[in-house]
C-alpha cells in the first residue's frame, strides 16, 4: 500500500506545481486591460479601469510587464507620452550616496545603488 502511494505522490507532484503557475484568467484579462489603455494614451482611459478593477497604482506599475517589456517602456514604445508621465512616478529609481566632506579622487567615488 505505501508502494502505491508513493508512486502516486511523485506522479501527482507536478502536475500541483504546474496547476499554481498559472496565472487566473480575470487576473490575466485586467493586466491585458491595463496594458491595453496604458497603450491608447487616454488618461480617462487608464484612470477608468484603474479604479474599475481597484488597482494599487504604487505595486502594480513598477511590476507590470506587457510585451516583455515593462509598462513604462511598454507605453514609451507605444508613444503613450501621456501615460508614461502619469506612471513614470511609480517607477524605482537609483540613489547615489557620495560623502561630499571627504576629498576623494574622481576614481574612488563610493556609489550606492538599489
């Protein structure tokens, strides 16, 4: 008896993993929405289905990926001027940290990215 459970345990196991890798199909269709109006450069547009789909503007825009690009690019590419204003504030930037009391050489400037 525990011959076949075993043997049904490790021909279940991927087929589990498989089944949570995809993504729900609502979810799926509101990013394509997102995407979709972040792409027409109609602010009413995005705002709408922002607020429609009750969408965290700070966590989603800075991890959307539409095209394989992500959705600042994505809109850039699209000549979405307008959109990528509006999100390019949710985007992470880089910080540069330089001790300004120190006199270092041009070389040995300590630099601290995240």
């Amino acid at each position: 008896m525990k011959k076949y459970l075993a043997i049904a345990t490790l021909i279940l196991t991927p087929l589990a993993f498989n089944a949570s890798a995809a993504m729900h199909p609502q979810l799926e269709k509101t990013l394509v929405d997102v995407c979709k109006a972040g792409a027409s450069n109609k602010m009413y547009q995005l705002r709408h289905t922002v607020k429609t789909n009750r969408i965290n503007e700070q966590r989603i825009y800075p991890r959307l990926v539409c095209n394989g690009e992500t959705f600042h690019q994505f809109a850039l590419n699209q000549g979405a001027d307008k959109t990528a204003k509006r999100i390019g504030k949710f985007m992470k930037g880089t910080v540069t940290i330089k001790d300004i009391a120190m006199t270092y050489g041009s070389d040995e400037i300590l630099a601290v990215n995240y």
